[in-house]
C-alpha cells in the first residue's frame, strides 16, 4: 500500500511567494494522500482554517511534487486515528510564525499547521522512524524540511 505527500510549489498567491521566499525553498504548502489516491488530508490557512480530509480530483499535476510512501494496514489505521483526534483543529499561525524565529519548536495545543501535521501523522504511524524525524529537536517543520525528512527517510531504507 501506498501514500503520498504533496508539495506544492505552484505559484499561488503572495501568501505562497512569501513563504517560499522567507524557508528559501520551492515549496509553500503540503498535503498527505491517502491510499485511495483522492483523499487529501491537509489544513490551509485560506480554505476553511481547519485540518480536513476533501476529495482531490482535479489538482494540476505540474503545480505539484509527489513522495511516495510504502505503509502498511495498520499505520493507516494509525493515521486515521491522528487525524479523527484532530480533524477540525484549527489553523497554527503564530506556532508557524514563531518556528522561523526562534530556536525551538513552537506547538499549540488543537491547533496545526500543513508540514507539521504531516511530520506528526508519519512519526506517529511509524512510516518514518523517530531516529531520522527527531521531531523533538526541530524548531522548523516548513513542507520543505518536511520534504527534507522524507527523502532522507527513503535514502535510510535503501
């Protein structure tokens, strides 16, 4: 079974310029899909403000990079169970701001931000092993530390 993370590197709106521009990296936003291919679980600070899982079928393939992922039932079920504690959680403005600035990992109880969610749902199911996210020592989870992450996950099992 497979998931994928999305990154998003099209060129968006100035929200998405200016965080590409400040983490230095072609990516603004993430998302994880899900097996099915069409359930993108993910949370924006523009939709709706809240972390949600929506069907995508109409995304535009060249605005988007893809990681594949090898996961198992029961890390999709681990991950199902993250997300049902946490749908509806609210959008993380000042742990995200706040990450960039400071040399520690700014977290907010019920509230998210798209990489960081991500990190957490992977580190959680063990689809990434602890020793290679080591959430516990980084202040930034931008999508492209995120997608820092996960390369150097899929280099360690080669």
């Amino acid at each position: 079974m497979k998931i994928q993370v999305a990154f998003y590197r099209g060129e968006g709106d100035m929200v998405n310029k200016l965080v590409r521009w400040w983490t230095k990296s072609p990516y603004s936003h993430s998302e994880l899909i899900m097996p099915d291919g069409l359930t993108w679980i993910g949370i924006s600070p523009f939709k709706n403000s809240k972390l949600c899982a929506r069907i995508n079928r109409h995304h535009n393939e060249k605005e988007w990079d893809f990681v594949e992922l090898s996961v198992d039932k029961e890390q999709i079920q681990m991950i199902q169970e993250f997300y049902n504690s946490t749908k509806n959680c609210e959008y993380d403005w000042v742990g995200m701001i706040f990450s960039q600035f400071l040399p520690f990992h700014i977290k907010r109880k019920g509230k998210w931000y798209c990489s960081e969610w991500i990190a957490y749902a992977l580190r959680i199911s063990c689809v990434i092993d602890w020793r290679i996210i080591k959430l516990y020592d980084r202040a930034d989870l931008s999508p492209a530390v995120l997608h820092e992450i996960i390369m150097a996950s899929k280099n360690e099992k080669v």
